[in-house]
C-alpha cells in the first residue's frame, strides 16, 4: 500500500493537498490575506512534485526541469508564509531581514537549477541540491531559536509543522541517495512516503495555527469591544460630571443680591435665615459634586432647599407641593443630583413672571412598574405667554440647564425609554406649564 503511489493513501493525501490549495485561494481571494496565497502556492508546488511518479511516461521529462526548481519555489512560498503568518517583520525585525533574505535566495536559486538542467544535465541539479540541503537546514534550525522570541501557541504548532516536514523530507531523500532506494523498499514504503507524512503533518499542524490565529483574533476583537465600552461609560461619566457640576450662575448672583437687598433693608432675620438655607444648600451641592447618581430621598431634599431659598426671594412666595406615590422607595432610586431643578427653576422665573395673583407648583412622582414618572405642574403663565414676555423685554438668557439636565438623566440610562416632555396646558381658563420626566428604575 505505501510502495505503490496509484494506491488509495497516496492518492488520498495529494487529493488533501489540492483541495487545501484550492481552499487557500479561495481565503484569499475573499479576506485579501497574502499569507492564504503563499500558503496555497506552497501546497500546489508540493502537488505538482508529487505528481511526478504518476505522471503519464510522455510528460516525463518536464520533470527534469521542474523537479527540484518546484520544491525550492514552495520552499520560498513557505517562508513568505510564516514571515507573514508570524508578523516577523513587527516582532523580530533584525531577524526577519535574513528571512528576507532567504527568501530571495531560494526563489532565484529555483530558476538556477533550470538553467543547470539546460546546460549540465540532471546529475549536476542533484549535487547542487545536496549542497544546498546542510544551508536550508542550518537557517532553519536557527530560525526554530529565534521564533520562540515572539510568543503563542501559533509558533509551536508552524515550529512543529515546518520542521516535521523538513525532517521527514532530508530524511527520505537522504535514504534514497545512501541506499538507492532499497533500504526503505525492503519494507515496503517508498522513502517519497516520508515526505508525504510531513506535507500530512504540517498541513495539520497550520489547520490548528490558523484556528488558534482565530481565536486570537476574536479575543483580541471582545477585548477592545470591551474597553471600548469601558471607555464609553468613562466618557459618559465624564460628561455627566461635568454637566452636574453647571449651576446657574444668575441664581448663585441673585442669591447674593438678595442677601445684600435683606441687609440694606435691615432685615438681619430674613438675612440670617437665608444665608443658612443659602450655605446648607451649597454645602450638599458640593458635597454630591462627585457622585453621578444619589437616592432620590436626597435630592428631593436639596430640591426642597432650594424652593425655600426661592420662595423667600419672590414676592408673594408660592406654594410648593409634593406627592409621592407610597409604593415607591426613595432610598432605592438613583437619578442625577437635582436633576429637576432646572425645570422647576425654569417655572418659577418665566412661568411665574408676571403674575400677581396665586402661584403653586406640583412635583408628582408616580411608580409606572419598571419606571418612574416626575410631574411638575405650575399654575404660572404658560409657555407661549412666557415666551412672548422675553420678547418684549429683549431678555437673551435662556432657561439654564435645561438640556443639560435632560442629557444627564438620558446618560445615567443610556437613552434607553427616557422622556422629557414640556407642554403647555393653558386652556383659556387656567394657565400653566407641565413637564414629564420619566425614565428606568435604577434600583441601589
């Protein structure tokens, strides 16, 4: 079975090496990876030479040309191989210029031999070819002590490969000129048979390279799909901070005025209190500067603080009233610092502008399941009312942190079902303006 090359093991392994070549085409084609087409020109050389002993007698003498120049062009298609496959070019740079080298060598010795065969004949290839083999083997053997510099299981299983093939093949050719033939075929075998068993096992050895290339590769891909959502979430958090940090600079400048406008009035009481609701006020925005999220207990706390602060400005005050529905833990429920202070400053100095007679603003909060909805009613004077009063007054400032604070809580729930709504309910009887918040539980 292994002395007749027309037998099924022989014919099996060419069969493998072809398709594989085919195979290794097809790859490049589709990916544009030049280590699939070198691998694939090393396979057909290998193909071609073990056509030699099954070729029809008439084709016979295109070997003498072709012979040893194939086997040196796969040789060189190998080594473009593994420079590629194994990055040698970015991992060992000093050494991959001798890979070059070599390379080089072994493609323009390829056509060398053919010129020997034209003008010196066939056994003069064959010595050529006995010098050359202590060179190849030399280089390759120093290589197999370089590359371990690199690192990965891919370099064992090419280290494994090429230098089974290399030995199986040296061997074999090395039987065949010491004992012409006879040694192995005393039991058998072709000594051609070796060098199929190393085509064999390297051909295993580059299928468990590749798929371990593979592996790597999607690793690499989850890690860096990884980081690049840590990143994200940094630069989330980031930007959160920095738009926590925005206060209303017109509110910390009007707070001031209006303990200046209690002192010069020489109301020490109302100057005294404010300045402690003022500093207390203060003291917890800086002290949740730092925090993305805090309860919702909390906030509405330093919600409240900054109503009173509010109410003792505006003449005539308002009523600020609060509803929660009973079925909701304000412990549990994160949400950014004040992120509903905007909206409530927002009714108080434009909705509420104006109007002389009573002003309330409602702060609903609804347990909807998996959600939260915040409601703030004001009874003030409506959006398109509001609007046409900064008009006639020429006032440029704009409703300060608006959307800053809509972005926020967008951000803490990656825009996953989170509404902001603002509406007019002026119906020609009352007047008012109503906000909707409404986003995920984000439970401690």
């Amino acid at each position: 079975m292994l002395f007749d090359f027309n037998s099924e093991i022989y014919a099996w392994i060419r069969g493998g090496v072809l398709l594989a070549s085919i195979y290794s085409l097809l790859f490049f084609i589709f990916n544009k990876r030049k280590q699939y087409l070198y691998y694939s020109l090393f396979l057909l050389c290998f193909f071609i030479y073990f056509l030699k002993n099954i070729v029809n007698s008439t084709y016979e003498f295109i070997y003498d040309y072709i012979n040893y120049p194939i086997l040196l062009l796969g040789l060189a298609a190998y080594i473009a191989f593994g420079r590629d496959i194994l990055e040698t070019k970015k991992r060992i740079p000093e050494w991959d210029q001798l890979v070059v080298l070599a390379m080089r060598f072994t493609f323009i010795v390829a056509f060398i031999f053919v010129a020997i065969e034209l003008f010196l004949g066939n056994n003069y290839q064959e010595k050529a070819f006995i010098f050359l083999m202590p060179i190849i083997t030399v280089f390759s053997i120093l290589t197999y002590f370089v590359l371990p510099k690199i690192g990965g299981k891919h370099v064992t299983y090419f280290i494994i490969g090429s230098s089974s093939l290399m030995t199986l093949a040296i061997t074999g050719y090395l039987l065949k000129v010491a004992f012409d033939n006879h040694y192995l075929e005393n039991f058998g075998i072709q000594p051609k048979f070796l060098m199929y068993l190393g085509v064999v096992i390297e051909m295993i050895m580059t299928s468990l390279l590749i798929v371990n290339k593979f592996n790597s590769f999607e690793n690499n891909k989850l890690r860096m799909e990884k980081e690049l959502v840590s990143q994200s979430k940094e630069m989330a958090d980031l930007k959160m901070t920095v738009l926590q940090t925005q206060m209303d600079p017109h509110f910390l400048y009007n707070s001031l005025n209006s303990i200046n406008n209690f002192v010069l009035q020489y109301d020490k009481e109302k100057a005294s209190d404010y300045i402690t609701k003022f500093s207390r006020l203060i003291r917890e925005v800086l002290k949740n500067s730092t925090n993305l999220t805090i309860p919702l207990e909390d906030d509405l706390g330093i919600l409240g603080l900054y109503i009173k602060l509010e109410q003792m400005r505006m003449i005539g005050g308002f009523d600020y009233i609060v509803t929660v529905d009973e079925s909701i833990n304000l412990r549990n429920i994160q949400v950014p610092p004040l992120f509903m202070q905007p909206f409530i400053e927002n009714a108080i100095w434009h909705g509420f502008n104006n109007k002389k007679d009573y002003k309330r603003i409602n702060l609903s909060i609804y347990d909807e399941e998996d959600n939260i909805r915040c409601e703030i009613i004001d009874n003030g004077v409506g959006i398109k009312e509001s609007e046409a009063n900064a008009a006639k007054r020429k006032s440029n400032r704009k409703p300060f942190g608006l959307k800053a604070s809509e972005d926020r809580i967008k951000l803490l729930h990656e825009n996953q079902k989170v509404y902001v709504i603002i509406e007019d309910i002026s119906n020609g009887k009352e007047t008012g303006t109503k906000v909707t918040i409404k986003f995920p539980k984000k439970i401690l």
